[in-house]
C-alpha cells in the first residue's frame, strides 16, 4: 500500500521580501492567518514560474495563498510549495460583484 502524502493549503501575509536561497530556490516567510494566535511558517519555493512570480510580487506585507505539503526535516523550511498565488483577491469582496 503506498501512502499519499497531505496536501495543506493557507493564506497568509508575507513577513519579509522573497529570499533567495540559491540560483532555483526561494523562501517566503509567511504569517499565517485566520488562526487565534498567528503563526509563522517558512515557505520553499522553485520551479521558474514560482520563482517569476515571487520575484515580481513577494514583498513584505503581500498576501499569499500556498498549497504544498509538509518539508522534510533539515531542510530549513517547514512547506514545500506545489503553486502559491500572491495577493489572492477572493476574500476583499466576499464574492460580491463591483459595481
């Protein structure tokens, strides 16, 4: 039986500017919300168009939307990300149509 590994997924705002870790990888530092007492999550990054994005958009105090899974220990970060979307607008609206 082969085990699926969890997908999590969380929006938050960016604590500090996307970091390069090396040539193909950033960080995001992440500050989860909708939780009673925020906490803080370590985000890995690659891929070139994660990398695109993050460089165009990942400054501090942008919001992100991450679904990812679970980062193996001693890997510096706490989530390996699948697809992030920074500034996700869903939620300024509440689903309602501008006029």
């Amino acid at each position: 039986m082969e085990f699926e590994e969890p997908v999590i997924w969380f929006e938050g705002l960016l604590m500090s500017d996307a970091a390069p870790v090396s040539p193909t990888a950033m960080q995001l530092d992440v500050r989860i919300e909708g939780t009673a007492t925020p906490k803080k999550a370590i985000v890995g990054i690659s891929g070139p168009d994660q990398l695109s994005a993050a460089k165009l958009a990942g400054r501090k105090g942008t919001g992100v939307m991450v679904k990812g899974r679970i980062a193996d220990e001693g890997t510096g970060v706490d989530v390996i990300a699948d697809s992030i979307a920074f500034d996700p607008r869903h939620a300024a609206n509440d689903g309602k149509e501008k006029e």
